[in-house]
DNA sequence: GATGAATGAGCCTTCATTCAT
DNA sequence: GATGAATGAAGGCTCATTCAT
C-alpha cells in the first residue's frame, strides 16, 4: 500500500466507517471491518485513530460536520425571504449527495447509540442548536405573533428525521424526491400560503 | 430464588432486556447485564431463551405486539368516524403506558440496528403493514379523492416517529403531552376541518 | 476439567503464576502460559482475577503473606532471648520450603518491575515495616547503647536479599544451606559473642 | 535533528535507554518509549540497533563495561596493601557517579530479567567472574589460611548488591553514604582488624 | 542518515454458550 | 429448574519491525 498523509489516510478510513456501518450497523462493525474495507491494514486504524471509539466519534464528528455545511450552503444560495430560506433549509435535507443509502444508514446505526452515549447525542441531528433556531425563526417570521413557532418547527424537523429514518427502515422502499415531496407538503400543510412543489 | 412458571420468568427477563437496552444500548448489552438486571444467574437467561439473538428478537416482538395492541385498541374504543379514528390512532401513539423512557429507549436501540437486520426491520414501526393500511385508509377517507393520502400517511406516521426518536435523543427534553399536541397539529394542518387539540 | 471452589482455583492458579514468572520472567509472563500451566482455559484466569494486573498482584499478595507468615512462626518457636530471636529470624529466610528455586525467581521478577510500580513496592520484602522493626529491635539489645542497630540491622537484611537474588541469578549456584550459614556468618561478625554456625 | 556519529547516536540512544528503564521498567519499556526520550524518530532506533533485544543488551554491556571500569579505576588509584585494596573496592560500588537512581534503577530491571535469560546473567554482577577472583583474593589475603574467604567474599559482596536494590525499591530511602558505611560496616565487623569508617 | 507510515504477530479482555452439580 | 464455573471464539490494542520517501 503506497502511503499517503495523514488526512488523506484519515478520511478514507472515516469513508470506511461509514460503510461499514451501512453494512453491519453499529454493534457488529469491527476495526477489521474497516481495515478490510479500506485494504488497509487493522494495525493501521489504531495507528490513524488511537481507538475505535476515537474512530467512531470522529466518523460522527465528520458526518456532523457536512451536514451542517449543506444547510448552510443551501441558505446561502436561496433568496433571502423566510419561505424561500425555509424551502430551501428542508430541500437541503434531501440533497442526493448526502442522502446516499451509506449516509442515511450510518446516521441511523448512530442514533441507535446516542440515546446511551451523550458524547453522540450532541452531535445527533435534533441537537444541533444553530439548526433549532434557524428553523424556529424563519416559521415565526412566517407565522405572525399568533402561531406555535417552536411546536411548528419541531414538527417539520421530526418529520424530516422521520423521513430518513424511513428510507433506511422501511422494506418497501420509495424515492429520494418522494421523501422530499412529503417533506415539503409538511411544510406546506402548515403554510398554506406557500405553494407546495410536486 | 423463588420459582415462577416459565411464562412469568421469560416476561421478567424481557422486561429486564429492555431496561439494560434502554441504559447501554444496543451495543454494549450482554447477557450478563440482563440477568444481573433481572436478579437471575447467569445461566438461566440461555435456559429460557436459547441464545442471545432470540432473547433480543423475543424482545422486539414482545414491544412489537404490545405496539399493535395499544392503536388496535384505541382504533377499537373511538368514535367510527375517520376524524375520531384517525385522531385516536395518533394519540395512542403517545399514551403515557407506552411512552415510557425505558421503552422509547428500547425501540430506538433496535431501530439503530434494525437497518442491518432484516429481521428486525420487519417488527419496526414503519413496517407494519396493517398500521400503514390502516392510517392511509382513514386519511383517504378525510382527503378525498384528490388528496395523495399515501403521501398524507406517511408524513404523518414519520412525524410520530420522528417525535418518538427525539423524546429520546435530545438533550433539552419536552412533555409526552407537547409531543402528542404536535403530532395532533401535523394532522391538523393537514386536515384544517378538523379541530386541532392543545 | 473437574469443577472446583473458589478458592483452591484460585490458589491453583496463583502457584501456576509463580512457576511461569520463574520460568519466563515478568515480561514475558502471558496469561495463556498461566492457563497453560495449569491445565485451564485461558478464560478462567479472568474470570477468577478480573484482569492480569490483579493476578500478578495477588500473586505477589501470596507470597508476602506467606513470607511473613514464616518468620513470625520461627519466632515464636524460638527461644525468647535476642541471640536465639534473631538467629531464628535470618534463618527462616532460608528455610527449604520457602526458599524453592520458583519462589525465588518469582520474588526477584517482582523486585524487578517494584521500582516501577509503587504498588509492587509495598510488598516487596525491604518495606515490611513490621519485620523491619523486629530485626532493629534485636540488633539493638544485643549491640547495646553504643552501636548502630539501624545500620546493623540494614546490613544483615540486605545480606539476606542479596543472598536470595545470589541464588536465583548466578551461573555457578551454591547450596541453600551455603546461604544460610552465609547469612549466619554476618551475623556473627556483628555479634562475635553469638557461637556461629557451620 | 542534527546528525551525530553513529558512535554519538548509540551512546545517546543507549542513555535513553537507562533512563526509560528506570521509569518505567523493564516489561513496559518500547521502542517508542526509548525515541521519544531521546528526542529522536521512531524508525531510528531500530537502524543504529537492530532489534529491541539487541539495544537492550547493550545497554546492559555498557552499564556492565562503566561498572567494571569504575572498581578497576579505583583499585589502581589505591595503595596496594590488601586493606586499602578492599576498602577501595567496596567503595568503588557507591561512588556518586555511577550510582545514580537512574543507574541504579535500570540494574534493577535487568536483574529481575537475569534470572530467565541467560544472556543477561552473564553481565550481572555477581557473575563477573574476574570481581569475585579479586574479592576472594583480598579477603583470603586479610584472613590468613583459616578463614572461609568464599563466604567472606560472598557475604561482602551481597551486602553489596543488597544495598544498591534497596536504595531503588525502598519507601523510605536513605543516602548514598549512608549505604557505603554500611557496606564498610559489613567489612569491618568481618576484619576486626581494619579500621571501619564514619 | 532520518522519518514516520504501514504491517502483522501476539496479547489481554469480553462474552455467548455449555454443562456439571 | 437454577447456579455458576469453564470454555473458546472474536475483537481491540500494543508494539517490534519494515520500508518508501
């Protein structure tokens, strides 16, 4: 194996993790695993990252980080009314480059430990506090003083959290625009003066 | 130890499989931890359930049936309207009996694995056929005939889970009862001619 | 492999201990040898010592307890004057029971590793506060108000260990009773009035 | 990292080595260890020694070839009557320079090593065939025909080595001095004759 | 010479499973 | 039925050694 640096050696094993945990989920995957998956060698992933849990907090960490800057980029790039910001924070959620079924399923084998690892739970999605109030202020701009900004917001992330987890779980699958349709119909139902998509 | 029927020794050792799930996760649950929870030797949990495997998958059944119980009664004891029936099978969903901690913990520690384990993916929530028939039947009947009630359906049923995962995950926790009143808005956005709850 | 208490595997595994660290030094003492050599699974050393650590240091604890055990019974057979106490004392040192080529391996692959471990160095035989005590105490009424029972004392006691060290690592080896009577004659030195041995 | 003589490299490396040694013992010592003690690359150790068994053992022949230097040295600095010859032999073993707890520390370690390899048994003390002839000597020479020399010069000689293993292992430690007049101690109450020192 | 990434053997430890009592 | 000692497979981790740069 030619070698590389050190980041680039760390990314492939983190993109290794992450297939590995798409495969055999959070309590089946081993440091071979990944070394296997890498071609690497097992002694290598220690060497790279001093335990499996340093390596599966930094896959985390890692998926954590692209995340957050798919949103945000996606904020960036949207004109600058609250309904176009919010169409375009849940469409982000549905971006194929980040929902590949390797993605969805390594975020899945994660939230299945966060509940028992609060080091996990940090970076799980419904903690991201920055997200919350985003989300929380563009439905209380479209809302006026008398609606339900917080319940409202929380309903259309746990529908998007809801969603994921579905296209991961479910035995009969469907799309990734469907997924993002229901979604955006969420959004609609609360907004009606939004046009919905489809 | 005093002796129980073999009926009553495999309840308790259930319930102590979903106490240890609920404090260690998926992961990190061993045998050990499941006897020592229940009181039992070590031995014995092999005695009741031939392996490890069977004891988790009798676990998840066991929630997975006591799941379709709770909707099929609630479905059972409503008015036979679809508002009533379709709002009473959203509440269940949240009664207090159900939504333990230790339970919600339970279920998404098998949720996390779920998506590796065909086996367990059958016994999730969103694969529960009847309830999915069921829940797009009444929404049908509310949308009539120009509503996309599969998409209405789904975004319901995600938001219940969405809502379950993160009465478990999240740090800065809310009532059972904001929960169920936020699941209740979704539908209510959904269909405004019913009245919404809170 | 027949089932025993507690206690005597414990013991069982405890001797299987000292003969490996005899045989292959501290460094290079594996768990799998200790199972080995006593015929075990390599699983029951942890299961009766939770970790290698606690089995070399209950080991070592063994070996303490036996040592004091020894010159405390020699004590109190002896004749209750200094000259006949202390005599008893340095030639418990040597008796054939204690002083076995193992035993003496043992005890100097854990002075080997003592420096650097505080908690090796308690038990290590210098820092026996009691036996210590004892040894000054008798140098200090056969020498009288003039001499340095201290510095007799230390002299006498390092005779001992060093003679013990002598006899696990030297290349042409003498007798335990050379070694005895080798003990014993410092000790005349010191004390000319005592009759030496030989 | 400047670059030294391979003779300049070694000696750094061997030093490294000793230090090591008295920190952490001989069982916990690496290669790492030894590099990062020296301020040098991992890969460098292994290139001026080719093996971790090789830097150790000369480690220990350079310890074994200062040891030898510094009682020779100290013989020829002395009058030449037998006496003066013992004294000066006897007190070459405390010289400050050579019994630094560093030194004194990494002796330690190998002597408990000693006794299950046979490669360093023969560079430890009291296998140092030409210092036991000299003592033998010395000691034969102040008894006269009489006297038991071997044992004298065992006796003298343990004391010795019992000295320098309680000035590391012991709690409560005592100085250097302190050890040489006890060590003198020994020697005196033997040849009643020289006049002891302190 | 020097560096540090890469390898893989070996070890400790955990734990599901078996089984004698 | 119940217990807990015993087994052994499997995995995480350390570390001596190698080697491309």
């Amino acid at each position: 194996m030619g070698k590389l640096s050190r980041e680039e050696r760390r990314a492939q094993l983190i993109e290794a993790t992450i297939k590995v945990l798409a495969i055999k989920g959070y309590a089946r995957t081993t440091l071979s695993d990944v070394a296997d998956c890498a071609g690497l060698s097992h002694g290598l992933v220690n060497f790279h990252f001093q335990s499996k849990d340093l390596l599966l907090s930094e896959t985390l960490a890692y998926l954590s980080v692209e995340y957050v800057q798919n949103w945000r980029t996606a904020l960036a790039n949207a004109a600058k009314d609250p309904a176009a910001q919010l169409t375009a924070l849940i469409r982000a959620d549905f971006r194929p480059e980040l929902c590949t079924p390797q993605r969805l399923a390594a975020w899945c084998a994660f939230w299945g430990e966060a509940q028992s690892r609060p080091l996990y739970q940090e970076k799980c999605g419904s903690n991201n506090a920055e997200y919350v109030a985003k989300l929380e202020e563009l439905c209380a701009a479209l809302l006026g003083p008398n609606g339900n900004a917080v319940r409202v917001a929380r309903a259309i992330r746990v529908t998007a959290e809801g969603l994921w987890m579905d296209l991961v779980t479910q035995v009969d699958p469907y799309s990734l625009v469907e997924a993002e349709n229901t979604a955006i119909a969420c959004m609609a139902a609360f907004f009606p003066a939004l046009s919905p998509a489809d």
